[in-house]
C-alpha cells in the first residue's frame, strides 16, 4: 500500500552549523511526499503514519492539495482528514512543474 501527497510547500530540516540547532527551509513548490507501507499494514495505522509524518515535510501554513493512494479506503480517510472533497480528489496533470521551474 502507498500514498502520495500532494504537498504545494515542502520543507526540509537542517542542521545549523553555527548553532547545532535543527531548522527548516523551503524547497520548490509542488512537492510530491511519498509513503510506501509495509505490507499488512492496517489502515488506521497508514492513517496515522501520514498524520505524524506530513509536519515535518510540509509548511506548517498549508495543506495537501491531493491525495493518491492504492486504497480506495485509505483515500477516503485521507481526503477526510484533510478536507479534500473526494470528488475533487485528483492529481493536477502539471502538478510540479512550477517545481521544476524553480530548480
């Protein structure tokens, strides 16, 4: 089982040299974050492996914009934990390339 979320505002830590401190910068825009479960991995655990680990790539001031899974359930608590209607559930054709420009 996977997902793919789609992320308008990643981010990635670092570590400051001068200080030792974590800190975060942001990368190009229209990021794809990519989980991939181990198999057998129960749905609500999926839910919450996403739910814990999406802070730490995405902008604190933002959301997904779509969610792509191999799960028609998992999609669902997805699009319902983030507010995505699932009817307008969908990976836009030229997502990323914005991405690429930036690069």
């Amino acid at each position: 089982m996977y997902a793919d979320i789609g992320n308008p505002k990643p981010i990635e830590s670092y570590l400051d040299p001068r200080t030792g401190e974590t800190k975060w910068r942001p990368l190009p825009p229209e990021a794809v974050t990519h989980y991939e479960f181990p198999e057998g991995t129960p749905l609500d655990e999926a839910v919450l492996i996403v739910l814990d680990a999406l802070p730490h790539h995405m902008d604190r001031e933002s959301s997904p914009a779509w969610v792509e899974t191999d799960n028609k359930d998992l999609t669902r608590r997805l699009c319902m934990q983030f507010d995505i209607p699932v009817t307008k559930n969908k990976r836009p054709a030229r997502w990323g390339q914005k991405r690429e420009e930036a690069s």
